[in-house]
C-alpha cells in the first residue's frame, strides 16, 4: 500500500510539473489545457482497460486449452475475436485523443 502512494503522490507530482507545458496559448481556437489532459487520459485509461481485457481473456483461453486440449480449436477463434474487439475499443480511445489533442 505504501507503493502505491508513493505512486500516486509522484504521479501527482509529474502533472502538476507538466501543466506550464500545456497552457494555452492565444488563437489556439480553445485547445489546451483539459484537452491535452482528457487526450492522455482517453488513450491512457483506454490503454490500461484493453491491456487488462486481453490479458484475462487470453489467460482464461489458454487456461482452458490447458484443461482440454482437443477443445483448442473451438477456444482459439473466438479469443482472437474477442481479443480484436477489445483492440478496437483501444483504437478508438486513441483516436478521441488525436480528435481531443
């Protein structure tokens, strides 16, 4: 527990020192700040979210296999589906943030 605050506090602290970075400047047509922040939170949240949905999806597919091998192939195609659609979430998030930035 003790790491994750200290995570958290040097997060914190990593943000507040980038803000002067992003302030926003005249004729920027309004894009600044809490657009660069949302930005990098969409892809960072979308990131993290479809890293974690692939990881259980392919851990549960391959515990599965394990279990029982003749069922590979029934289990194989629709992880790979699974896995593009989670992928397609995180392509998504990505592009907001291109649209955002």
């Amino acid at each position: 527990m003790k790491n994750f605050f200290r995570f958290a506090f040097m997060t914190g602290i990593s943000l507040l020192a980038a803000v002067p970075a992003l302030a926003d400047e005249a004729g920027s047509g309004g894009k600044g700040l809490y657009s660069a922040l949302g930005a990098g939170l969409a892809i960072g949240i979308g990131a993290l979210g479809g890293g974690l949905g692939q990881g259980k999806a392919a851990a549960a597919a391959l515990e599965g296999i394990a279990r029982n091998p003749a069922a590979s192939g029934k289990i194989f195609v629709p992880m790979i589906v699974g896995l593009a659609l989670i992928e397609s979430l995180v392509i998504y998030c990505l592009l907001i943030a291109f649209k955002l930035a």
